[in-house]
C-alpha cells in the first residue's frame, strides 16, 4: 500500500549526522534475519539513505540503490529480499523505512525547537532593547523607582515559571545584599534557572523549580539549556510522563558520562570494522588502499570481500594465524 510522504521533499541532512542506535539495531528482525555477508550491505544502505533527497529515502528501482551502495546488481538481486525488507513506498515513488523515518523527524524536531529557541531569544532581547529605549525616567533613576522595576521583574518571572519562588521584598534588596533564594550557594542568579523552567515547561514538564540546588549546579557547570531540553522531551515521550527529578537525573548521568569520555574512563578502543570510512582508513593504513568502488567487472572485488582482506591484513600485522 502506498503511503503519504512523511516529510517535505527538499528536506536534507545538512551535515546532521546518521547515529546508530546499536542496541535497537540488534533487536530488529531484519538485523536478526540478514546473513552476516549481508549485514555490512544494510548499513550502507542506510547510509546511502540519509544522504539522499529527500533524507532518509531511496529511489524505487533496483539497479540505482545497487549503484548508490556499490553493490553488483547480481548480488543485490540475490539478496534483495533481506536488504529491502521494511521499505514502503510513498506518494512520491520514492521508499521510506520506518525507523529511517524517525530519524529524520527527530532531526527535524530538533533544528525546529533550535529555531524557536533562537526566535525567542531575539524577541526576548529586543522586548529589553525596547524597554530601556522607552521607559519612564521614574523607574530609571532613583531609589523608589529601581524598587518598582525590580517588583515588576520579580512579577514577570513568578509568571513566567510559575513556581513563584521569589517575593517583591527580596527583589527590593537584591542589589543591597545577597539571599539564598536570590542568588544559589555556587554564585549562579536564578536568571538563567527560570531560562531553563520556561524552556522545560514548554515542552510538557510541570513541576520545575528554579530554586532547585541542582537545577543551579548544573547550570553553574555550563550545561547548555538544550541538554535540559532534550531531557524534558525524553520525559514527555515516556509512559507514563516522568516529573522534573528524572530530568536531573537524566542530565546528572549525561553530564558524569560525559566527564568520563572527557576523561577516557573505560572507553574500548573504536573498532575499526565498523563501517565503510573506518575499514578504509584501516586499509589506507596499512598500505592497501582503498575499495575500487567503480570496478564493475565480473570478477571485481566486493567490499565484504575487502573487508575480509583488510582483517586478514591486521590479523597478521597482530601476529595471528591466518
């Protein structure tokens, strides 16, 4: 059955990268289903997908995705079955696959909530550049009148975040003193904390609370608010929704892996089979060039056949048996 084109047809990846998710890959039927000299070819695939247009479709005809992954017609034809397997064609004649699909969405989901952050932000500042332009002296100058402008910013953030977490009074004193519900114990003004609520309520995460110590450690830390954004979706997406304490939980496990990548803390070694850039580079390096993609003699070398070359190679520069 034909279905709708799931997205625009100029849409492109734009140097977005294509990320396995390793651990889906593995569970899917198709991985489970494909001979081992087939699984290489699915990842090309894949690959060959991303970086079309529209991203993440293929055109409808056999012998260009063959030639699109450097694959003998022959072969493609052989194991055709294994390779397309998943693949549904849309209104448009090209074929879509539902877990490319959702890659794409994802990404544009992302650059869309990058766009509206960005919108915001330019708003946001020319609202302040308009405001300082235009504003009465009596809340410029003075003493009574700095009292009132900062009432009236305390009033905007409580409604903003709608947590509330500060009074007029305190923000009457904000320049004469400093207060633990001003101002966190690292330093960090709660500014940038009510930045990051609003940013989380937006996408579905009530109960935040920008007075939250950890909420201001982090952000003290230099998490961008993006990383809480990205944690606030994965809590609206889950079943049943999870609250704001998962949300530092996801960040706080993100920001501690990251110290350990920072640090090269139990990092394997990258492999380097894992797909076509690395098995080539590992062939530059070890004298053999790379894969004649453009022979398409009879006899030519497939890359699976490459590859097995190539681990022969470094088996023997390890000094393993052939």
């Amino acid at each position: 059955m034909i279905r709708p084109v799931p997205y625009p047809a100029d849409t492109r990846a734009k140097g977005w990268r294509f990320e396995l998710d390793h651990e889906r890959i593995e569970q899917s039927d198709t991985w489970a289903l494909a001979p081992a000299d087939v699984k290489p070819w699915l990842l090309m695939l894949w690959l060959s997908a991303w970086r079309q247009e529209p991203c993440g479709s293929l055109p409808n005809e056999d012998e260009l995705i063959a030639v699109r992954i450097g694959m003998p017609m022959k072969t493609f034809v052989k194991v055709r079955s294994k390779l397309m397997r998943g693949w549904w064609e849309a209104e448009d004649g090209r074929l879509y696959h539902d877990t490319v699909t959702k890659r794409v969405l994802e990404m544009l989901a992302a650059r869309e909530a990058e766009r509206r952050r960005k919108a915001e932000y330019r708003q946001r500042k020319e609202a302040e550049r308009r405001s300082d332009a235009g504003g009465d002296p009596d809340l410029s100058h003075g003493t009574t009148g700095r009292h009132q402008q900062d009432d009236t910013r305390s009033d905007t953030r409580r409604d903003d975040t709608g947590t509330g977490t500060s009074t007029g009074k305190e923000e009457n004193h904000h320049h004469a003193r400093t207060t633990a519900g001003s101002v966190g114990g690292d330093g960090q003004s709660p500014t940038k904390a009510g930045e990051v609520c609003r940013a989380i309520k937006a996408r579905k995460v009530a109960d935040v609370n920008p007075s939250s110590p950890e909420l201001i450690a982090l952000i003290a830390k230099g998490v961008p608010v993006e990383t809480f954004e990205a944690a606030a979706d994965i809590c609206a997406k889950s079943v049943p929704p999870k609250g704001f304490a998962y949300l530092l939980g996801i960040v706080k496990r993100q920001l501690g892996e990251a110290a350990q990548i920072a640090a090269g803390v139990g990092m394997p070694e990258k492999p380097w089979d894992e797909n076509r850039s690395t098995i080539e580079a590992k062939a530059v390096e070890l004298g053999l060039g790379r894969w004649n993609e453009h022979d398409l003699s009879v006899d030519r070398e497939t890359f699976p056949q490459f590859t097995a070359r190539v681990r022969r190679a470094v088996e023997q520069r390890q000094g393993v048996p052939a």
